[in-house]
C-alpha cells in the first residue's frame, strides 16, 4: 500500500467515527457546553473542519480556503476571518454553532479537496518540507499527520461530550 492510499485510509475512518459520534444529535445538543468556558459538540467540529481546511488549502498547497473561495463564511453567517480557534472564554461562550447540514456540506468539499490533494503526492512529494506557523520545518508527511491524529483526538472529545449529554451509547 502507497502512503497516499493509507493515509486517505485513516482520513476516511475519521470521518465514519466522526459521522457516528454526530448522528441523530439536534441543534441544541450540538451546541450544548458541560460548563461555561467549555467546548461544544457543534464549536469543536467547526474547528476540525477550518483546521483541515487551513492545513492543506493555505498551508500545503498556498491556495485560498475553501472557507473563502467557496463562500461558506456567507453560508453560516460567520466573518471571513472566523478560523474556528484560539478561542478565549467569552469568544467559547458566545460562539454561535452553524447549521449542521451547512458544516457537513462545507466539510464535504474539504475533504474532497484534501483526498484530491492526497491521492495526487507521489512518494517523494512526502519528504519535501514546508514552514509551519507555531511548528517550523515540517515534511508534507508530518503535516498531513497532524491532520489525521487531529482529527481522531478531537472525535474523542466529540464522544465523550456525547456521553456526558445523552448517556453511554445513545
């Protein structure tokens, strides 16, 4: 198996894990916080998806984000500046949780995008380095990871936000 061939692999088992952890949840579920400060189904979903977005539209491939190019700012009613993170306690507060069949639909496109992107590196594409903001010099491949384990640990925070709300297994 091809690196591009495994990590779009784990890309598309974090996207069945998460479609679990969010199927049947309603409006107020998905933006529903533990506590004051605390992050919600609906805010922490929003942030892996402009995450990813970041990451292989600006960071890997230099193009605008599908966020921008696409309009999805418009769609949810958010600034184009919204990056879904480095949030402070007010901001976690007041964070107003999009449609979710609006979030999907914009996560849908970026996750074409980055299979696109993924399916089409070639094996030395892997090894070439870019400069991450906050991480330095890093290969496509180390970036493409925090992509992935991103994902999952945040599918994990989904989970367990589900559970404390709904109760083990509903």
């Amino acid at each position: 198996m091809e690196l591009n061939e495994y990590i779009a692999m784990q890309l598309d088992s974090a996207k069945r894990m998460m479609n679990r952890v969010i199927d049947t949840l309603q409006p107020a579920e998905l933006a529903w916080r533990p506590a004051c400060g605390c992050n919600s189904i609906g805010l922490i979903l929003f942030h892996v998806i402009r995450s990813e977005d970041s990451f292989i539209q600006a960071r890997l491939q230099g193009k605008t984000e599908i966020w921008e190019s696409g309009k999805w700012f418009e769609k949810m009613n958010l600034p184009v500046s919204e990056a879904g993170a480095h949030y402070n306690v007010d901001q976690v507060n007041s964070f107003r949780v999009p449609e979710l069949k609006d979030m999907l639909a914009y996560f849908d496109a970026v996750r074409k995008s980055t299979l696109d992107y993924v399916k089409g590196l070639k094996p030395a594409d892997f090894e070439k380095k870019i400069t991450m903001p906050r991480f330095g010099d890093m290969t496509i491949a180390a970036v493409l990871n925090i992509v992935v384990s991103h994902t999952s640990q945040h599918i994990g925070e989904l989970s367990y936000i589900r559970g404390i709300e709904r109760g083990m297994d509903k």
